[in-house]
C-alpha cells in the first residue's frame, strides 16, 4: 500500500507545482494537522483515495468547518483496509486553545482510547501531530514531546510512528525517518511518502 503522510506545510511539489496525475497511485494520505483545509480537500480530490488527519495546534478553525471528503481520526482508532491506525492530534500546551494539552491531559486521552485498543489487539500505526519527547522534538515547550507517547510505542510496538509540528528547517539534524526500536518513525513535515506491506 502506498502512503503518503503531509504536515505543517502545503507541499508546493503537489501544490503550487501540481500536474495532472502527480497524486495518483496513493492509496491513503495521513495528514498529521496544521494544514488548510483547502489543500487537505484538494489532495483528497486530486488523489481520489481516502485521507486520514488529526488536527495540529492552529487547526481550532476545522472543528467548526472540517474539510469535505476527508475523515478525522483525532481522539480514535481507525481500521483501513486492515491497517489499526490510532490518531492523536494537538501539541504541548504552551498557550490557550483547543488542540493544546499537558502531559497529563495527554494521557487522559489515550486512557479514554484503551478500551478501544485492546478490543483491536494493539494497532499498527500511531499518527499525531506532535512527537514522542526523546524522539525528533525540541527542547523549547512549543516544541516538547509527549512522554506518554513514548510510552505508547515502548508497550504496544507499533510498524509505523507518524507525527509533524517540529519542521525540517528548524535544525539540520532533526530526521524525516528514523527508528525506534522495531517502529519506524516519519516525520511528515511538507510530505514523506512509504510503503506499507501487510
């Protein structure tokens, strides 16, 4: 299955740059938020194939107008084509909003989500907007990692690990793809594209 994961920005390779048939041969995009909704409707359009997003710190604005043909998996466990795919959005609380949590809210979260995870015996990739603290995040509180999401990955031992918010710009050693452990870890800043074998 090919997969295309987008975050943070709108790609001007499939964006401003788009010729017809560039989004074709995707079989699910994973949007892992801070994107407009214009974009997100257009590569649903474009690539005529189901897209996944959960929402990022500045996307308070898609609760109340979320973008036609494309389904949000934030706070859920999606099951596509037999692949589990759990959705976390939002970032480390660093101001109001409505995408923005403490560690423990965080972790509230995922308690709520547990039922849910244990009914699919686990799940196979971990999507969300912020990333695990140790593992591609930066030290500033905008940019920290959640501790619960590492924990998350160390029990559970997902294939694929999938997060944006720390753009590739902002150092020269943060990674689009790394490895913990057996997990696979994207970052989805502008868009990574990969192969997921069943």
């Amino acid at each position: 299955m090919r997969i295309l994961t987008v975050s943070d920005v709108e790609s001007k390779y499939f964006y401003d740059y788009y010729t017809p048939g560039k989004l074709k041969g995707y079989d699910l995009i994973l949007a892992c938020g801070d994107l407009k909704r214009e974009y997100l409707e257009f590569l649903v359009t474009a690539a005529n194939c189901t897209l996944l997003y959960v929402r990022g710190n500045h996307d308070d604005r898609l609760e109340e107008n979320p973008p036609e043909g494309c389904i949000c998996i934030d706070g859920k466990l999606y099951v596509h084509k037999g692949i589990r795919i759990l959705g976390l959005g939002g970032s480390y609380r660093y101001r109001q909003g409505n995408n923005l949590y403490t560690e423990h809210k965080m972790r509230q979260r995922i308690l709520r989500l547990m039922p849910t995870v244990w009914l699919h015996h686990g799940f196979d990739i971990l999507m969300t907007h912020a990333p695990a603290r140790g593992m591609g995040d930066l030290d500033d509180l905008p940019h920290r990692g959640f501790e619960c999401f590492a924990k998350l990955l160390d029990k559970y031992r997902p294939a694929y690990f999938i997060h944006g918010h720390v753009h590739l710009n902002y150092g020269v050693s943060i990674p689009h793809r790394s490895l913990h452990g057996d997990t696979v870890i994207i970052n989805a800043y502008d868009h990574y594209q990969f192969d997921y074998e069943n």
